[in-house]
C-alpha cells in the first residue's frame, strides 16, 4: 500500500491495514466479514489517549481547558481534514450507492477512517507506533495553535458577504472523470463577479474550496493596501 510506504510504516499483516478502508457499504456488497468499525472504535481511543497524555504532559493547562483543546483537535470536523490531507478518499472502499453518492469523501467515513487506521497500527505495530503516527499527523496542529483548517469557509465567507449585503452564488462549472471517481470545480460569485475557484472530489468540498480562495484573495487584497 502506497500510504504505508509515504508514512514510513512496514506492516506486519498487510490485512488489517486494508480493512482500516472497508466501509461497512463494501463489505455487505462483497459478503465480507470485517469492515472497520471495530478498529475505529479502538483507534478513537488511542487517539483520545495520546492527546490526552501529550496535553497533561507538555501543558501547564487546567483540566477545561485541556478538555476543550482535545474536543477540538480530535472532533469529527478535525479528523475528517487529517485523513484529507493524508489522501484516504483514494483508498476508502464503499459499496457502489455510496460511491455515486461521493462516499469516500464524506466527513463521517474520512474521519472514521482515520480513527481504523489508528486503530490498525496499534494492533500490527504497537502503542508506540500508533503514537508516533499521531505525534506526526495531529500534534503539529496542536502545536501550532492552528485551527483555521477546520474553519466552515463557506459560512466564513457568507457572513463576510452578507454584512455588505452582496448574494452569493456557488456554480458547479465543470464535471471530470469516471462515475467512481469524479471531480468537480466551482467558483463562487458575488453580484456576479467571480471571488473563487475550488476542485474537489465532491460538490460541498468543491464549494468549501472556492470559498477558502475567495478568502484568500481577500486577505492578500487587504494585506497589499
């Protein structure tokens, strides 16, 4: 698997790796055994634990405010996006409906995929491993204080708009690919002028990416006045 190569991981059973991406959809259709939400369940709590550990160890926070920086970088929203960036849409395997659906991209199955694969690590590797997964992937968020990846851009950039009361239109401009595996492009228009252009492998995060280079566009407007 390309993914185990890029991040540095030697597997010792292959198998539990690859139903990390068994969407329950793929296995009923294949009359499978194991999809992976017994490794998600798992991995959600080596996730919880190793941010946990790495608040208490590396802050001096109280216990709310520890809470809450957890919620926030392990929440749904979060996981999704580190899944995302890890490239996981090309390895998730869902039944046919949800592939025409877009399925491998939705939130919920990135960000229970993430948590599988958390999961798959621990068994085949170890705590260790699966930590220094984490450490690599999550913790550098966490260190850096940065959230805006898991900003709502769409509703960042409507309320923007609204406040000069402008509309805004989001058009699907071009449609690519095979059945299974689309991508789609659109920008986003504001009294008809178009703010932004955004590709994706889905229509929301196509619309979600206009709208994070609308804002783009704007701030650096803004930062060379």
């Amino acid at each position: 698997m390309e993914l185990l190569k890029k991040l540095h991981i030697k597997p010792n059973n292959i198998k539990i790796y690859e139903q990390a991406f068994f969407h329950s959809s793929y296995v009923n259709e294949r009359r499978m055994i194991n999809n992976y939400e017994r490794l998600e369940f798992l991995g959600d709590a080596v996730l919880d634990v190793v941010i946990s550990d790495y608040l208490y160890t590396h802050t001096k926070y109280e216990e709310g405010k520890m809470t809450k920086l957890r919620s926030t970088y392990v929440c749904e929203n979060a996981i999704a996006k580190y899944a995302e960036r890890l490239g996981f849409s090309k390895y998730i395997k869902v039944g046919r409906g949800e592939e025409l659906s877009g399925g491998r991209y939705r939130k919920a199955i990135l960000a229970d995929t993430f948590e599988a694969f958390v999961g798959a690590i621990y068994i085949d590797q170890g705590f260790a491993k699966a930590k220094e997964f984490i450490y690599q992937v999550v913790v550098p968020y966490l260190k850096a204080g940065k959230i805006d990846f898991l900003n709502d851009h769409k509703s960042i950039f409507q309320e923007l708009v609204q406040t000069h009361q402008k509309s805004v239109i989001y058009e699907l401009i071009k449609e690519e690919g095979p059945p299974h595996n689309k991508t789609f492009t659109t920008i986003v228009k504001v009294n008809n002028i178009v703010f932004g252009t955004g590709k994706a492998g889905s229509k929301k995060e196509a619309e979600q990416k206009a709208a994070e280079d609308a804002l783009s566009k704007l701030a650096n407007k803004k930062n060379s006045t």
